[in-house]
C-alpha cells in the first residue's frame, strides 16, 4: 500500500530550483533510502516531504491527503523526522527527551499521562537507551545519543520515520550499530523509513528500495542490485567502482577505485595506489 506519493514536485530554495518534477512513491512498511552527490536535493527532498518546505508546484501525499492539509500537531502523529545535526540540549535527561516524542499525542489541557510514560520506557527499551534515562545528554557518546534520539522519535508512534544521514560523526562500529537499528525498528514495528545516506555499502545493506538522485531528479529507483551498479556509480558519482556480492552475507559491496574517465575530466581513472607508490 502506498503511504507517501510525490507527484510532479518542484521546489526552490533562495531562488534556486534544487528539486525539479520529482516523481516518487514509497510503500508502508519498507526502508528507502536516498543517495546522490552533494547538492543534488537529498535533504531538501526530505525536508519537503516532512512539510518544512512547501513545493513551488506539485503535491507531496501521505495517506493520500496532501501534506499541506494536515495540522502541524496532526501530521506530527504521522511523521518524524530526524535531521542530520541535532540541537545540542545538556542540561536535560534521557527521560525528559524522549518524552518529547509525547508532545503530539497529549491533550493540551492535561499534564502527563501514564500512558505516555509507559511509552517513553518501552521506546528507551526499544532502543537499548533505558539504562541511561537518568543521564544528562551531556555525558553520553554519539552513539548513545543518536540512540536516544532514535528513541524521541519512536516513541512519537508514527509510521513513517524520515532520517538525515543518520550515521553522519560516528565511528565505524557505531554505523552499522545504528543501521542494525534501523532495520531493527522497521522489522519489529512496521515503520516506513526513508534516510538520506552517504554511505552507498549502508545503503545497499539495508535498504528495500534505493532512490539515486542527480541534479535535482530521481536518476534511478528500485531493488538495490538493480540501482547500485558500476555504471550507475560512473554516472551519477563520477568513479571506477567495482560492485560484487560479499561471498559470506550475500551483500552487494561496492569499492571504488578511483574516478571515472570522461570527456571532461582526467584523461584516465586516478588510483590512489599510484600517486602513493
């Protein structure tokens, strides 16, 4: 069943058209994620479909309504949305940030409600962030406060979580941790998960369905080994790659090994391996 539909959408940003008659739709309960060069209207893109942005023309759906016809506190009880860089809060507790996610659902003439509370625990349960609910932000790591995070949104209780290069300042290991939560929260609950991502490999590892974009348009959609292809990476991105399966996870793995030949560009592919010996 489709749950988010972009129809002909085109949006400027200071004058400038950085997305133009996009086309898109994403069916409830799969991860999407979107990938592209810098500048091509990732964010912008998910910034749109949250309604932080209104299109100059064309209609961005949910649940068939278009964005613009819900309330803000409405469309907060169908939508989170984390972006890439958090506002930096110190002087509060795990507890009192994930309780955020209440706001949307609380009655405004009432505090409180058990039932929120309950929810708060269960979403710190959900995502391994209950044993730090005392703890000021502070003093926790980047993975645990991306964690925490990840935890203010689901306990929001909506269906579709858009995420803005939700891995971006961690180590390694902390990456595949939160993308091993992603899957995780979409696997156990059904949430519908559409991220902007840099890294391609995290992409093809967890994603449904990737979305390429290039200048603005969808370049290319659909199944991962159909989307994330050496020709693919050559013309969007501009390197060499070389894209294979992982003989142990069945994973699609791509390795770049420098950048593509073109009309335009150097007169071969530069590898690292020459300039360093």
């Amino acid at each position: 069943m489709t749950l988010l539909a972009l129809e002909n959408v085109t949006v400027k940003y200071h004058r400038r058209t950085v997305i133009d008659g996009l086309n898109w739709q994403a069916d409830a309960g799969k991860i999407y994620s979107i990938i592209g060069p810098n500048g091509c209207g990732k964010s912008t893109l998910l910034r749109t479909i949250a309604g932080h942005l209104k299109p100059e023309r064309g209609t961005v759906r949910l649940d068939g309504r278009p964005i613009g016809s819900y309330s803000r506190r409405r469309l907060a009880q169908h939508l989170a949305m984390l972006q890439q860089s958090q506002e930096r809060l110190p002087e509060i507790t795990v507890r009192t940030l994930v309780g955020y996610g209440r706001f949307p659902h609380q009655p405004l003439w009432r505090g409180k409600r058990k039932e929120d509370e309950d929810i708060v625990e269960w979403a710190m349960a959900q995502t391994g962030v209950g044993h730090l609910a005392d703890r000021r932000l502070s003093a926790l790591s980047g993975g645990e406060r991306q964690r925490v995070w990840f935890a203010m949104a689901l306990a929001q209780k909506t269906r579709l979580l858009l995420l803005d290069e939700p891995t971006t300042y961690l180590d390694m290991s902390r990456q595949w941790e939160i993308m091993e939560l992603i899957a995780e929260l979409n696997r156990r609950h059904g949430i519908t998960i559409v991220m902007v991502l840099h890294d391609i490999n995290h992409a093809a590892a967890c994603s449904d369905e990737i979305m390429v974009m290039r200048a603005g348009a969808v370049y290319a959609g659909g199944a991962p080994e159909r989307v994330i292809t050496a020709q693919t990476l050559g013309e969007v991105f501009g390197v060499d790659a070389r894209v294979d399966r992982d003989a142990e996870t069945g994973r699609l793995n791509c390795v770049i090994r420098g950048l593509r030949e073109t009309a335009d560009g150097p007169d071969r592919v530069f590898n690292l391996r020459e300039r360093t010996g």
